[in-house]
C-alpha cells in the first residue's frame, strides 16, 4: 500500500520500516497469489495498475483492521485480573505481588476477603482467581500458627494447658486466645478449640474475633494471645511460638480459578512473592 502512495520501492519501504528487498518480495508474492500484476514498474516511478487500483481499497481496510487487532491486544494485556486475597496479606508484600505480575503480563486487581467470602466470589465469578484456605496437606503454600503476646518468653513454645485457671486464681481475668477470621475455618478453629477443652479451659478463652485489627489489639492491650502466623507476630511487636500440643498447626492455601484459560495465567506469576503475601517462612527460616 505505502509503495503506491509513495510511487516508490525504496520510499515505501521505508516509510513500512522494512528492507526494500522485503517489499519488493512481498509484492511479488501477491502478484503471485492474485495472478495479476499490482504494480507497472520503470526506471523513474512505480505506479498501480488498474488491477491494483481496484484492490487497494481492501488492502486499506486490512491494514486498519490489523492495526485494531494489535491495539487490542494491548488492550486485552492490560485489563485487570481480579484476584482475591487474604485479609492479612501486608501492603507491601501486596505491592510486590502486583509489580511481579505485570512483569509477567498479568495485571493484577487484588480483592482482600475473609476465606468465606473468597469462595463466593470465586463461585459467582465475580474474581477470577482466589487464594483458598484449605487443610496444609493438600495446599501449595503452608504457613505455620502460634500464639503471639507481650513480653518476651524464654522457651520453645507455648502448652495451651498452661492457660487454665488454677484454683488459687479462680477469681482473676482468664487469659484467652484469640482466633482471627481467616482462621475461622474447620482445619485451624477445630484442632485448637477442642485442645482447650481437652486441657481444661473455658470455652470463652478460645475466642473469634470480628476481625484481625480486634484480635491483635487484644493481645496489643492485655495479657490475651493471638493466634497468628510469626511474620504477623513481627509485625505488631509481639512475642510468638509455636504451640505445643499442636506445633503442626497451619494454614494451607491454593491458588483456584473458575476458567482453564486463567489457570494458565495464574501461572506466570512467582510462587514466592504469593507465600510472601501469605507470611510463608523462607526456606532457611
């Protein structure tokens, strides 16, 4: 097309970006597929015939429709992939998720929901992927629980049995745990709430919070424990350890999408940067 614009071999490719040669063979290999010559070639300009007069129209209307197609594409690359996440995913650890997706060509669009609502929205297609909270066992990523407070403690972990009242403190504030809602799920709020009655504690002293903000201030303003993983304990300032009678306590998540076609999407991005997110330890911690 740019070739009869230009009346030239050279200029017009040129103007197309490509090595004359190129155009020139291109050329020639549609006047081969059409059986008609498009161009009347001499020494001083390169002019259409009246075969390439006709045809240029549609060759106009393709070269448009290409251009759409590339503009697009783009366009299809850049919309953004709705994700939902756990609410107690850091900022930061957000930040660089998203920052690794779009170097892998996925942009992100993070929804923070408690596991409940995850499943939902996955259910009803409104995200496209969600991190579910499922048993450690079967999950793609595994993070570990404990108990986290004030004050430092000298030992390896803490014995839930060592919260129960003893008769002599009968009328003093009973310590509790609290449980946050991305732990209120069966795998997690099960084990630890039937090892406080197996060792003697009140059912008020393991305890779900409406949310993470509450439970830690909890912990933050009294004797009370958090359950919650090590990166979230460093987070707030507090002391944490694992649990004694349940030192295998975890969290388990796996990456689900509702389409096959996001599956392979979701694959591009960093398995690390999803534990960071979740507060997985690093292999050497």
């Amino acid at each position: 097309m740019v070739v009869g614009e230009y009346g030239s071999f050279t200029d017009g490719a040129a103007v197309a970006r490509i090595p004359q040669s190129v155009a020139s063979r291109r050329v020639a290999a549609l006047e081969r597929r059409f059986g008609a010559r498009l161009f009347n070639r001499s020494t001083r300009a390169v002019t259409l015939t009246s075969f390439g007069r006709e045809v240029l129209p549609s060759a106009k209307r393709l070269v448009e429709l290409a251009d759409t197609l590339d503009h697009n594409a783009e366009r299809a690359k850049l919309r953004p992939f709705r994700m939902a996440v756990p609410t107690i995913c850091s900022p930061l650890q957000l930040a660089r998720l998203i920052a690794g997706g779009r170097h892998n060509g996925l942009n992100l669009d993070l929804h923070a929901a408690d596991p409940g609502e995850r499943a939902e929205l996955l259910r009803t297609m409104e995200v496209r992927a969600a991190l579910m909270a499922i048993p450690p066992g079967e999950g793609s990523w595994r993070v570990p629980l404990g108990l986290a407070g004030g004050g430092a403690r000298k030992s390896r972990a803490l014995y839930v049995e060592s919260l129960r009242p003893s008769r002599a403190d009968r009328d003093a504030r009973r310590r509790r745990i609290w449980v946050q809602p991305e732990d209120d799920v069966p795998h997690i709020r099960d084990p630890l709430t039937r090892l406080g009655a197996a060792v003697g504690l009140q059912p008020a002293q393991v305890l779900v919070a409406n949310s993470f903000a509450a439970a830690a201030a909890d912990a933050l303003a009294s004797t009370d424990l958090l359950l919650c993983s090590a990166s979230q304990a460093g987070e707030l300032g507090l002391h944490w350890l694992p649990i004694g009678e349940l030192a295998q306590l975890a969290r388990g998540y796996r990456l689900v999408t509702g389409l096959s076609e996001d599956t392979q999407r979701t694959q591009l991005l960093p398995a690390a940067d999803i534990g960071h997110c979740l507060g997985q330890p690093d292999a050497d911690g």
